[in-house]
C-alpha cells in the first residue's frame, strides 16, 4: 500500500471538511470525483482513485448522524431504489467470486485491461482477473455513495448541499478542461502530472488534425465527454428552470462548447441527443410555474437553429470547414483500428452472455464497449433487471410539486444521469458509472422534508432567480 502526494492531500482536505460543514465536504467529493486519471492510494496493482478515498470522509459526516444513518438505513427498504442498487451489488459480487471459477473455461473473454490485439491477438479462457475485485469493490462504493447522498438529501439544507457538490463537479470538470488545454498549447503539461498518476493507459496527449483532445481530468477524450454530456444535461436543465441561471447557464454553454471541440466520437454523438432532450424538458417546464425562461427557449432556439444553418450554407469555406470536422471524428473514425477493436469487444462480450445462458461471466471479468453489452456479458439478466428496477426508481418515480425548486433539481439531476448513461452506451468498458452519476442518481430520488420550499442564493454573485416553491 502506498499513499500517494495527491492521496495525502485528499486526505488532509477530507479531514478539514469533516471538522467544518456537510456542504464543504459534499463539495469536496464532486471535486475529488473529477479527477478520474489520478490515483491517491495504491493497494497492490488497484488504483484508489481521490473520489473513493474522499467518500469516506462524506460517509463518516453522514452516518454520524442519528436522523442521516437512520435515513441510509430506511433507502434500502424494498420500495425504495436503493434496494435494488444492493441487491446488483450483491449479486455482482457474488457473480465476481464464484462465476469465473464455476464457469471457468465455458467461454473465451477480453479480459478486462487487456485488448484482443495483444498476445497474438487472441482472447483467453473464462478465468477468475483482478478486475474481479476492483469492480466489486467499485461497486460497493457506489451504493455507499447512493445511500449516503439520499440520507443527506432528505434535509432542506443537505439537498441544497448536495447540489453544491454536484455543481462543484461540474464546473471543475470544465475547469480542467480549460488547464488541459492551456498546459498543451504553452508545453507545460508537466504540472499536471501529479493528477495523471493512476496505472491506467493515458491518452492525454492526442491529437486529430492537428486539434488537441481534450480529455481534461481523465484518462481519455470519450471519458471527458461523457462526463460533459451529463454536466450538460444537469447544468442546462437548471437553467431553463430558471435557477441560478448566470451560473448554470455559463456552465452549459461552456460544457457545450467542450462537447462539439472536444474531437470525441462520443461527444458529437451524444450531444444532439441531449439537445433534444433539453428542447423536450424547456417544452414542458414552459408549461409551468416560473417558466419564462423555459418559454423563451422554445420560441428562440428554433429561430436560431434556422439562421445558424443558414449562415453555414451561405458560406462554402465554413460549411466544408465544419463538414470534414465531422467526417473526421465521426464518420472517418468508424473505419479506424480502434472502432474495429471495441466492436470486436461488444461481439465476444455478447457471445460471453449467450454461452453463460444470460448468467454473464461475472461481474469485472471481461471487456466490452458498451455499458448495455457489459452489463449483460458481467452480470447477465438478473443484473440487468436489477439495474433497470433502481434506475426507473431512482429517476422515473420521484414526482414532486411542479415548479418547486426539489422537483426543478431532481428534474436536473434525472437529465444529468440521462447523459451519462448516454455516454457509458457509447464507450464503458464496465457497469462502473462512477461517484458522480450516483450523487446525480440520489439527488434525484431524495425528497427532502418540506419540499416546498424556496432556496437561497447558492453561491454569492449568483442569485439566479427565486421562483416561489
């Protein structure tokens, strides 16, 4: 076990929120949750990553608590999402330890941290890997994490603590972005070599005709992507709700922008599908209390879209210009050695589901490039069911005061997840979604006490408007 200087310094921040308020270290863990290239602890050949060594700091302020420990108990009752989210967990686990062993030799896998075009380019034998534990343990942490947030969120004053974090996240996530960019184009990238330690393949470097990716935090430009596309959903979600919208609506175009020159595949895929979305969200909270925001929304964005178009067409050189962008990170990009790679990934992960006869060949075991297919190559259909039951239960059941400012934020919150399970159907090699899509997820399912309520002004030179609840 070795600590690492950004694992001492998580550390140190971890205990000064935990001797100050539940907001600092709410916020804290959306911070430490970004940074998905660093690892602050090394326990064998795992990587610890800062977000998981700060959660147990968020759970020890939480479960310190009567009324919050309490609550955490309650979120796993059988009616509640939070009992399905265990019960995945549990059978992941148990899948992990006995599949690989019971099964062993039935099936040929990728091997989670390998690529079928290393060793001869062959795949191995249904074998018990480390990932085995690693993904358990990623899991576990998950439902800690869900559990602890919803516990928290059942307060007026813990669910606007929690939507700092989650807002914390956000804008650190285009933070470094920002930093990423700026260190490649001055030749300073050493300086972040202290958040690039984790033993992962780090694709930090790249470029696309020139272009930087941007892969920010993270190990790649498709994890940072993903990760927009759910800060996106979130923070343009708040905004037509009209809540805080200097703040939020400067993060969404920020993360917009991110997207579209961000030269990921996933990115240019997936962010026309959460426009879409959003349109769709701004055409019903138009229709509510407080919606002249939403409303303006839906008048102008078409007119926009119109006289952007237009604009393009009637300019030959900024019209090829834009379409050999997209031929290149989309198109071109479907006929590279990696396309072909991850989808070779997705075909021997769904021959692993139908030769283990939908029992999955446990949970961390094998790659694949997509969520849906790793979720039913690991996990099988069992698995599948249980995520689906806590994913409609968290996201879809929660109803709330139209308007209200709970009902705005759980409405943000469903959005942000929306894109980040976009993002994983595009590129998780695993069902690990990570800190931030479950702060999102209980954010989500909470009901605080007394939901009527108004908020405060979040952060000071950001009021946004008060709407009444």
């Amino acid at each position: 076990m070795m600590l690492e200087p950004i694992g001492l310094v998580t550390v140190l921040i971890g205990i000064a929120c935990l001797l100050s308020t539940i907001e600092a270290s709410l916020v804290g863990l959306g911070i430490a949750a970004v940074l998905g290239a660093a690892c602050a602890l090394f326990v064998g050949g795992a990587n610890v990553q800062p977000g998981h060594l700060f959660l147990g700091f968020v759970v020890i302020a939480a479960l310190s608590r009567r009324r919050e420990a309490s609550t955490a108990i309650r979120a796993l009752n059988p009616d509640e999402p939070g009992f399905w989210l265990a019960c995945l967990a549990i059978y992941g686990v148990a899948s992990a330890f006995f599949v690989p062993r019971l099964l062993a030799g039935t099936t040929d896998i990728v091997a989670l941290g390998t690529s079928i075009y290393e060793d001869n380019g062959s795949t191995v034998p249904l074998t018990p890997v480390s990932s085995n534990l690693t993904q358990s343990v990623y899991l576990i942490a998950n439902l800690i994490c869900f559990l602890a947030v919803v516990a928290i969120a059942t307060t007026q004053k813990g669910f606007e603590a929690v939507l700092k974090g989650v807002l914390a996240y956000c804008a650190a996530n285009l933070a470094f972005a920002a930093i990423d960019l700026a260190t490649f184009y001055s030749g300073t990238q050493a300086v972040l070599e202290f958040m690039r330690n984790a033993q992962y393949v780090m694709h930090t470097e790249d470029q696309v005709a020139g272009m930087k990716r941007i892969a920010g935090s993270f190990p790649e430009a498709s994890a940072f992507a993903r990760s927009t596309l759910g800060v996106f959903g979130l923070t343009g979600t708040l905004f037509l709700c009209g809540r805080y919208t200097l703040l939020t609506g400067g993060l969404a175009v920020c993360a917009a922008v991110s997207l579209v020159f961000s030269t990921s595949s996933t990115g240019l895929a997936g962010a026309p599908v959460m426009l879409l979305l959003l349109y769709a969200t701004a055409t019903l909270r138009a229709q509510r209390p407080g919606g002249r925001t939403a409303a303006v929304v839906v008048v102008a964005a078409p007119a926009a879209a119109v006289a952007v178009c237009i604009g393009v067409m009637l300019e030959p050189t900024l019209s090829q210009i834009i379409q050999d962008y997209f031929n290149l990170v989309l198109l071109d990009k479907s006929s590279s050695d990696s396309s072909i790679e991850r989808s070779a990934w997705n075909a021997i992960s769904f021959q692993n589901f139908l030769d283990t006869h939908g029992i999955g060949v446990g949970l961390g075991t094998a790659r694949a490039s997509s969520f849906a297919v790793a979720l039913l190559a690991t996990v099988g259909v069992p698995g599948a069911l249980f995520y689906g039951a806590f994913l409609v239960g968290a996201l879809f059941v929660r109803q709330g005061i139209p308007g209200s400012f709970p009902t705005d934020v759980r409405l943000a919150a469903r959005n942000g997840c929306i894109g980040l399970l976009l993002g994983d159907m595009l590129v998780s090699p695993v069902i690990d979604q990570g800190l931030f899509f479950y702060m999102l997820a209980a954010l989500a399912a909470a009901r605080p006490k007394g939901e009527t309520y108004t908020a405060r002004s979040m952060i000071p030179g950001f009021p946004g408007r008060r709407l009444p609840a």
